[in-house]
C-alpha cells in the first residue's frame, strides 16, 4: 500500500512546476472560456438588435468598438498589472484574473437587462486578460524546458483544443435550451474551479524586474523588428477570429446549436495535429513548417470569405484547424525562446503590442462596417496580412 507523505502541501509543490499546473489551469479555462467565448459575438448581435434597433451592420460595428474598447483599457493596464506580478506573483495573478472573469459573466448575463452592464464587463474583460495572459506568457518564457519547448506549447495548445471541443458543444446546447444567462452562469463555475491549480504550483522568486526604459529599449532594438511584425500578424488574425468569425459562421449556419457543433466537431477531428506539430518543431526546426503553416491558412481565410454553405465551411474550417498548429506552435515557440533571458519584460512588450494591433485593426474593420464594406473582404485582408508570420523566421 502507497501512503501519501504527511506533508502532502509540499510534496505537490516540490514536484509540480509552473508548465505543470498551468496545463491544468489552461484546461479547465479554455473549457470554461470555449464554453461562452464563441457565442459573445452573437450576444452582441442580439444586443444590437433588440436593445439599440439596429440590424447586422449596426451589430458588427458594435463588436468591433466592443474589443476595440477593451483592447485601449488592456494596454493602459498591462504595466501596473505586470508590476503586480513582479511583486506578488503569477498565483495571484491568476486568482484575480478568474475574479474578474466572473465579473465579467455576471456583467453580461445583466446586460440583457440594462445595456449599461456591457460597459462593467468591458472593464472586466480588460482586466482579466492580462492579469491571466500576462502569467501564462511569463510562465511558458521562464519555466519551460527550451529542449521541449515545442512539445510543450503543442501539449498547451492539445489542452486548449479538448476545452474548444468539448466547450462550444456544451455552450451551443445551453444556449438554445436555457438562454444566456444559465450558459454564463455554467462559464461562471467552471472558471472558479479553474482557480484551483495554479495554488499548487512552486513559488516563483522573481528575479526579474518591471522597467518601462527596458520595454522600450524592447521595442528600439532592431533585431526584435521581424518578430514584433509576426505577433502583429498575429494579433489581426487572432482578433479577427474571436470577434468577427463566429457572426460569420452564425449567417450561414444558422443556430446556437449548429455553430456549437461545428467547432466541436472540426475540433474533434484535428485534434492530434498539435502533438504531431510540436515534435515536429523540436526535431527539424521553424521555417519549413512556418512557410507550408502560412500558405495554407491564407489559403483557407480567402476560401472562408466566399464559402456560403455549411459543407464548404466545415472543408476550410478542417483545413484551417490542421494548418492553424503550424503558425500557433512555430510562432509561440519562437516569441517564448526569444524572451527567455528576460521574460517580464519581453511579455510585456509583447502583450503591449498585441493588444495595439489588434484595437488598430477593431477601428479600422468598424470603419469599413460603417462604409457598408462585408465580413468576405475583411477576411480576403486577413489571408494578406498572415504573410507577417514569415518574418518572425528571419529573426536574428
């Protein structure tokens, strides 16, 4: 018979390190967050019309000034918050990330009500993203193992895959039988049990520090130029996809439930990729995959923006999904090697300007909304803008 040590508490946080616990805490978030996170959008849609009158196009220019707002209030935030970290920890931080979700779901479920609450779940949302982000970039930066580096960023992604699968399905079902406020309420609990892991993880010593002259000096230094246009690439794509694709999916699909059960199933049968991508990685380096990664997924962005029926869809949708690992893997695995030697404020920089990008591309999609430009143009732009990812390659 094994018989646990008396000391339970510190045995847990001799053996489990921050890459460690992380993943348990990404996939009960990522469960929580796939679980509402694809039917925001949609929410806001409904919003738009049955609060402020408004059809389609006045629905998507809500979106955009939606994350266009929390994306201004996230960069403002970003450097007191990666103060807070220096001080008191990625614990913490993580603990107050998942009190600010929960504001942030009980804001939303409110605004049903009264619109005013859209304006405390923005604030919510903008907190919340880098008080979590911001730790989870910190701790992949500092903790992981640069020999397995691509493996453990696929393992992180394989994680979030499962949560996107099994989240959406849940989500798109709640929705159509109970509403939104029981699908925010469900997000609600599973975020809290999220909180669990990260207070089993090693205490961090920081020796790093927060200096705003060494974030500029970050973003002046030339040979961070390349890998600063990959993450703003990045960031139009990422943004993209999680403001404006599901609508999208949603006008041809038709149904909560429908847009639930593809991403659930597009998941399902992709899944295994990201293992395969970050062995990959380790073995034979970024560049190949990087340039095969980028030329796919330009290809599936310009297929989406003309794809009007559902079995089109789920084809790019598919294809997407295989390509997508390339870019996520080989893209993050750089950005983590590259801030190693000074994590805080590498994340930092980064984070900055993910969060600018993507609020720059927010004003400018909201803009072409107003001119009556449609959601195919803006994804034919996107599949232009990928071609950013290359120059994160040509680092030196």
């Amino acid at each position: 018979m094994v018989h646990a040590p008396h000391n339970w508490h510190w045995y847990i946080h001799k053996r489990t390190d921050g890459v460690h616990a992380l993943y348990a805490n990404f996939f009960l978030r990522q469960l929580a967050t796939n679980t509402f996170g694809i039917f925001i959008p949609l929410y806001l849609l409904k919003l738009a019309q049955n609060s402020l009158g408004g059809g389609v196009r006045e629905g998507l220019m809500l979106i955009a000034a939606y994350y266009l707002t929390i994306r201004i209030i996230y960069i403002l935030f970003t450097l007191p918050i990666a103060n807070f970290i220096h001080l008191f920890g990625t614990r913490w931080s993580i603990f107050i990330s998942n009190i600010f979700l929960v504001i942030y779901l009980i804001s939303l479920s409110l605004a049903e009500s009264d619109i005013l609450f859209l304006g405390l779940a923005v604030l919510a949302s903008a907190l919340f993203l880098p008080f979590y982000f911001l730790s989870y970039s910190f701790l992949l930066a500092s903790d992981s193992h640069k020999k397995n580096l691509g493996r453990e960023v696929g393992t992180i992604h394989v994680l979030e895959r499962i949560g996107m699968i099994i989240g959406p399905l849940l989500g798109g079902l709640i929705t159509v039988n109970f509403g939104f406020p029981v699908l925010f309420a469900t997000s609600t609990i599973l975020v809290i049990i999220s909180g669990i892991p990260p207070f089993f993880m090693k205490h961090h010593n920081h020796n790093h520090t927060i200096n705003f002259n060494s974030i500029v000096n970050i973003f002046r230094d030339k040979r961070n130029q390349n890998i600063f246009l990959a993450i703003a690439a990045d960031a139009v794509k990422g943004i993209t996809e999680i403001a404006l694709v599901p609508i999208f999916f949603f006008l041809v699909l038709k149904g909560y439930d429908k847009i639930g059960e593809f991403y659930s199933i597009t998941g399902l049968l992709t899944i295994g990729v990201y293992w395969v991508i970050g062995w990959i990685y380790d073995k034979k380096g970024p560049e190949k995959l990087q340039k095969t990664g980028v030329i796919i997924n330009s290809i599936v962005w310009w297929g989406r923006a003309f794809s009007f029926v559902p079995i089109v869809l789920y084809v790019f949708e598919i294809l997407k999904r295989i390509a997508n690992p390339i870019l996520l893997i080989t893209n993050d695995s750089i950005i983590y090697s590259w801030g190693h030697k000074d994590p805080l404020n590498f994340m930092v920089a980064r984070n900055m300007l993910w969060g600018f990008t993507a609020g720059a591309w927010l004003l400018i999609t909201g803009i072409l909304f107003y001119f009556g430009v449609s959601l195919n143009i803006v994804f034919v732009l996107v599949g232009a803008i990928i071609w950013g990812y290359l120059y994160a390659i040509k680092k030196s």
